[in-house]
C-alpha cells in the first residue's frame, strides 16, 4: 500500500521573551503575547491552529504508525523535530500546537515521542527567534 505524504505550512515570529528551556515539549501558538512562564514556547503568532489543518493531515496524523516531521527554518537556520501521530489526537486547539516526548494526548497535541523537546533545540535559532521582527516557517510533513 503506497504511504500518504500530507504537509501544512505555518508562519509566525519570534518574542523577546522566547527562552525555548523546556525538558518535555516544544510550542507553537497564535497567541502574540509570552510570558516569562511560557518556556515551551518558540514561535508566537502564527498564521494557523490545530483547527484550521486540513482533513487530510488530519486523518494521516492520526492514523497508528504516522510520523511527523517538523522543520523550523529561521533566516539560514534549520532545526528538525522528528514524532510521531496517534489516533488517540484531538487537534481542535485553536491556538496552541505543542509537540511532546510523552505520549499525552490533549486538545494541543500536534505530536507525541518527539525526538526533541524546547531545550534541545539550537541556542543559534533559539536566539534568533528572541528578535519579534523574525520570521520562522515551519514545515509539517506526515507519512502515514
């Protein structure tokens, strides 16, 4: 059976309050505004939600053995997030999409077992994304 290739394509910008220390997990949300507490956090409003991906990587993320790849370019930088998709996800948050090491599903869910959580991602990019005028584009790719 040939494997589905879905992919969506995300904006947004950085924050001056982007610490990206987290031990757990990796965010992404609409919201403009970041506090000092939201040390997940690496990329603030952007262009889309859980809710506003299509069916189709919908299905494919959800189905047993999905597999999401998640690039995060940043100027010259790039940074990728290996997960994996489960049927147990609800994608329905509207704001927030946070990538996991664990196997929690909530309604924020984008990925769970992610291979890499805030902290180990590239103090470079990390850096970067402190300026509020930087840009990030973030590719997600599902195979399922």
């Amino acid at each position: 059976m040939p494997q589905t290739k879905v992919e969506e394509v995300i904006f947004g910008f950085g924050h001056p309050n982007v610490q990206a220390t987290h031990h757990a997990t990796v965010e992404f949300t609409k919201d403009r505004n970041l506090t000092r507490n939201g040390d997940c956090v690496l990329v603030v409003g952007s262009d889309k939600g859980l809710t506003e991906f299509s069916q189709e990587f919908k299905a494919a993320l959800r189905k047993p053995k999905a597999k999401l790849t998640v690039k995060i370019e940043v100027g010259s930088l790039k940074e990728e997030i290996l997960a994996q998709g489960s049927p147990h996800l609800a994608l329905s948050n509207p704001t927030e999409m946070v990538l996991r090491k664990s196997d929690f599903p909530s309604d924020r869910t984008l990925g769970i077992r992610a291979d890499k959580a805030a902290k180990d991602l590239s103090r470079e990019l990390v850096d970067k994304l402190k300026n509020p005028t930087q840009k990030a584009k973030i590719t997600l790719t599902v195979r399922a």
